[in-house]
C-alpha cells in the first residue's frame, strides 16, 4: 500500500508510481493517437469531407452516451472500493480479536502456566499470516514460528491452513477449560475472540472469490472501445488534429478508472493499492508478544 500525504498536490500530478495508470496504458496511448491521425488525415486530406457531411454528427451520440458511461463507471469504481473497505474491515476486525483475546487469555490463565501462554502468542499471529498468505494463494513457512517443543511450524499446505489454525487454537482453549485452567464462564467470554477468526476469513475468501461479474466488466470495457474509437469520426471537423490529443486524453480517464477499479477490487494481492497485509500481520506478532 502506497503512503502518502493527501496535502501534497505537485507531488501528486508529476509523481510516477508502479501503480500509475499513464505507465501501464502508454502503449495503447500511442497506438490511439496513430489511430486519431489516420483518421483525421484520411477524412481531412484524402475524403476532404467537408463540415456539413452527416459524418459530423457522430459527435451528437457522443454526447447521449456520455452520461451513460459515466455511471457505470462511477458504479464500477464505488462496488471496487467498496470491496477494498469491507476488506480492510475485517483486517481491523482481526486485529482487534487478536490483541482482546491476548489480552483476556493474559489475565485469565494461571499465573504458572507459561505454556498456554507460549501456545497462544506463536498462534494467534501464526493465523493472521496464515490468512495473509491464504488470501495470496501461497505459503510461506519462514513466516510461521514454531510451537514450543517444535523445531519448525507444522501444516498440511494441501488442505485449508486458516482452518487449520483456527483448530488448534480453538482445541487448546478447550483442553485448557477440561483441565480446570479456563472456568466455563471465562470461556464464553473468549468465545467470540475465538469464532470471530473463522469469520474473518470467510468473510475475506467471500470478496476473493467473488469478482465482479464477467458480463459486466466485459461490457464496461468493450463500451470504453468503441466510445473512445468512434470519437474522431465526428470531432475531427471541429477540432482537426487537435482530435489526437484529446482522444487520448479521454482514453487515459475512462480506462485509468477501469483500471483502478480492477487493482483494488482484489484488495489482498501485492499490488502497489492492496493492503498492509504484512504490516498488519507484524503489528498483530508484536502486540501480541507484548501482552502474553
């Protein structure tokens, strides 16, 4: 995730960053204005069709059209950054169950049992980063500290590792209450620390695996196509070659917004936009230890 002071305006316009759209879309940049000026050579110079032709009046669906697109956009990029908030959400959500269920595990256990307390201060970030690196569609294991006794983290990659953890945590809170070191009573208060984990992440696998559907961004896409190819057909009589110039800067507002769109729709990945994940994880390792 990017850093940055929202004051900052000139750092803003003359910034480049590996999320910025103008680096991604110069190729189609270039071949649109080639694009533009064939057309505009071919209907100025070579058709020498004058300002009166029927041509002229593409323009007028320009202007029905534009409305239109406008609100699918702007639809577009609201359900994206919903998703990126919802996401962000239950990260917060899962930092907090963390750092309560620390901190009621802390003053709940016996002052003697150093071992529950080693347990839960390798699990619970061990879930966070388990999370992490679920949601990536990867596993890495130098990530993962080990158990008490162990020499490294153990975890079948080939079955839900979230789930995985969320097991062992939940299958030593209750050997804890057999044993008589969690009362019943202290056990429904951690409860909700506990399901809360397995919430998050199914809430999180719900905005992965979930996109928005194919039939509507294709549409979006094709819509921005045909809008921005159409343009000079009936512009070039009132601006010329100056058509060149504005088509590409059209081009560069319309898909600059599709294609944020689609960066943090998937707020998860390692895109310059997606979020904190590892920093999350960190602080969540740190406050952790700091309170058992």
């Amino acid at each position: 995730m990017i850093n940055y002071n929202p004051k900052e305006w000139f750092t803003f316009i003359f910034r480049i960053h590996k999320a910025d759209t103008v680096r991604k879309l110069f190729p189609m940049f270039i071949a649109l204005a080639v694009y533009a000026t064939i057309i505009a050579w071919l209907e100025l110079s070579v058709w020498k069709l004058s300002a009166n032709s029927e041509v002229k009046n593409i323009s007028l669906m320009h202007g029905l059209l534009g409305f239109v697109i406008s609100l699918l956009l702007v639809f577009r990029t609201n359900t994206a950054y919903d998703r990126w908030w919802e996401g962000r959400r239950q990260w917060g959500a899962l930092v907090n169950s963390s750092r309560n269920l620390a901190m009621k595990l802390q003053a709940i256990l016996p002052a003697g049992n150093t071992e529950a307390r080693e347990f839960y201060k390798v699990m619970i970030p061990n879930f966070a980063y388990g999370l992490k690196n679920h949601l990536r569609k990867s596993y890495i294991a130098a990530e993962m500290e080990a158990l008490p006794g162990q020499e490294a983290f153990l975890a079948d990659t080939g079955k839900h590792v979230p789930n995985q953890l969320a097991l062992q945590i939940t299958t030593k809170t209750m050997e804890l209450y057999r044993s008589g070191n969690i009362s019943g009573d202290q056990l429904i208060v951690i409860n909700n620390e506990l399901q809360s984990f397995a919430d998050v992440c199914g809430a999180c696998e719900r905005i992965r695996n979930t996109p928005i559907p194919f039939s509507y961004s294709a549409f979006i896409k094709k819509f921005i196509f045909f809008y921005v190819m159409s343009m000079p057909f009936g512009y070039v009589f009132s601006l010329g070659y100056l058509i060149v110039p504005m088509i590409v800067f059209v081009f560069f507002v319309l898909a600059s917004l599709e294609l944020i769109a689609e960066e943090i729709e998937d707020p998860f990945g390692w895109d310059a936009n997606d979020l904190p994940l590892d920093t999350i994880c960190g602080n969540i390792r740190l406050h952790v230890s700091e309170l058992l």
